[in-house]
C-alpha cells in the first residue's frame, strides 16, 4: 500500500494536490479537516466540540483526532493506499499513526512537504474565505493557525526527516508544475 502524507502550512495546496493525486494513483483520501466540517454540518457532538476549537484556529485534542483517524482508515476496503491530509499536525498524531499502521503491518511511504511563503499564504487563505466562506479563513483566525502551525506542526518536518521519510515540495509555481514533482517523487518509490 501506498501511504502519502501530504503536509504544509494552512493554504499551502494539500487539499488541491490530494485530489489529483488520489485520482492518479487511485488512492483513499482522509482529510481531516473535511471530516470535522461534516460533523459540524451534521450538528454532530463531535462537530460541535469540533467547532470551538476551529473557530478559536486551535487543533483538536490529539486524542480525538487519533480515534477519528484510525475509524476512517479502517472504513476503507481493498485499499490501494491512503493519502493523509492535514494528519499528523503534532508529535503524537505522527506517532500515533506510526503504530496504527504498524498494527496493521503498513507504513508511511513518503511524506510530502509543500512549501510555501508566509505571505503566499496569507493571500491565498483570504482570497479562499472570500470565495468558499471558509469560517476559518479570516484574518485573525488565519494568523492564528499560522502560529499553531510554527509551534506544533513544523516540528514534524524534523520528525519525518528523521523517519527517512521526508520529501520537500516547492509549493509555489503552477499547479500542474507541483503535481509533476509529487508525482515525479512518488514514482521513485
Ligand atoms: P484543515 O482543513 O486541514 O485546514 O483543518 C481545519 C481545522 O480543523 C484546523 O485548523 C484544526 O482546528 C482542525 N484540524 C484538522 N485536522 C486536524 C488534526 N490533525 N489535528 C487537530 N486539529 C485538526
């Protein structure tokens, strides 16, 4: 099985990319943030913890995340691999995810940095709450994330180095430009 973890800042492209890279490859897509936005349609329990923290541009307690990451996964059958979308965001989501695919005798394949200035960024996450209405993306909570992105997301670029598993992606140029990379280093695998 093929296991790709797409990671990045906030606006960075994961979404986008996930989608052509699950067509392609004919890959199961997990997207985290996605799964909290339809609890929180729903007007689930879980969407409406979900939302305060959301809102508030905080992660979720990595306890829940971790709950609701392996159910998904083990929702999938005859899977030809997984793409994670903004999962792991802390230490203990990648850790996490270490042992729950190595309970299930997989790993991560590569994990896929996309790399993207900060005022890039920022224009891009504004632009997108003008467009889709994004409750999140707004200024303040987009300065927010950004944060919680530099103290508790960015260490994992260190975390995957580590692992052997880390592949930078140049995150600005055209977006058939940064596919042709992903796909290029997932070939290689
Ligand atoms: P995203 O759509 O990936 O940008 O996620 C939107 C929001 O959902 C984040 O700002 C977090 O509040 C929450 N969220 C999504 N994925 C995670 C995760 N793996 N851990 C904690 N919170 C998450």
């Amino acid at each position: 099985m093929l296991n790709i973890v797409i990671f990045g800042a906030p606006g960075s492209g994961k979404g986008t990319q996930s989608e052509r890279i699950v067509e392609k490859f004919g890959l199961n897509h997990i997207s985290t943030g996605d799964v909290l936005r339809a609890e929180i349609k729903n007007g689930t329990e879980l969407g409406k913890t979900a939302k305060g923290y959301i809102d508030q541009g905080q992660l979720i307690p990595d306890a829940l995340m971790i709950d609701i990451l392996a159910s998904v996964f083990d929702s999938f059958k005859d899977s030809k691999g997984v793409i994670f979308d903004g999962f792991p965001r802390t230490i203990a989501q990648a850790e996490a995810l270490k042992q729950m695919l190595k309970d299930r005798n997989q790993e991560v394949s590569i994990m896929l940095d996309l790399e993207v200035p900060e005022d890039e960024l920022m224009t891009r996450l504004i632009k997108r709450g003008q467009e889709s209405g994004r409750a999140d993306d707004n200024e303040e909570t987009i300065k927010k994330r950004l944060v919680v992105y530099h103290s508790q997301t960015a260490p994992l670029i260190d975390w995957y180095k580590k692992e052997g598993k880390y592949q930078h992606i140049q995150g600005v140029g055209t977006m058939d430009a940064i596919f042709n990379d992903i796909v290029a280093a997932i070939e290689k695998l």
